[in-house]
C-alpha cells in the first residue's frame, strides 16, 4: 500500500483522512485473504456465466429438436432436453436448489 503523504504539492501539512489512526489488523496478513476472495468471485461469476450458457444452448437444441421432429418420441426427447437445458441455466442462477445442494440434505 502507497503511504498518505505528509503534504501534498503545494507543500502544505495534510494528515490522513482517517487522522493517522491505526486500522488495528495486518494490511500485509489481509491482502492473499481479500485476493482468494476476489479471485473465488471471479471464478464463479465465470462459472455461472457458462452454466447459463450451456442451459441456453440446451434450451435451443431441445425446441429445434422438439418442433422440428417427425415422430413422438422426438418430441418428448426435444421437450426434456429442454426443461434440462431451463434446469441448468436456473440452477446456476439459484433460483431452483441444485442436485448437489439437494442430496447433502
């Protein structure tokens, strides 16, 4: 971390802006603390991005597949791919528990 200067350009006096006091915890010992946060952040806000992904491209997969079938049996294989694809996308986003978060029950 980059000191508070002492004074500024003009040569003036300025104390910190939280008058000098100390934070009373290690800036040091805090800093891979607040990095494995953020870097955990980043890793599931990317991970999430892709589960709704993959649910989105399930969705389209399951409609064309659904309406452009010749038979039942297409149709039904098109409609549960589908709702798989809507399970997946809002199960990333947790609006739905997951299947994981449902058998550590």
């Amino acid at each position: 971390m980059v000191p508070f200067p002492n004074r500024d350009s003009d040569g003036d006096d300025r104390t910190a802006p939280d008058g000098g006091a100390d934070p009373g915890f290690d800036e040091a010992a805090l800093f891979p603390v607040v990095r494995a946060a953020v870097k955990d952040a980043m890793l599931d806000v990317l991970g999430t991005v892709l589960l709704v992904f993959v649910g989105g491209v399930l969705v389209l997969v399951g409609v064309q597949l659904a309406f452009g079938a010749l038979d039942t049996s297409a149709v039904a294989a098109g409609i549960v791919l589908a709702a798989f694809g809507t399970y997946v996308a809002a199960s990333a986003l947790e609006l739905v528990p997951s299947v994981a978060g449902v058998l550590d029950r």
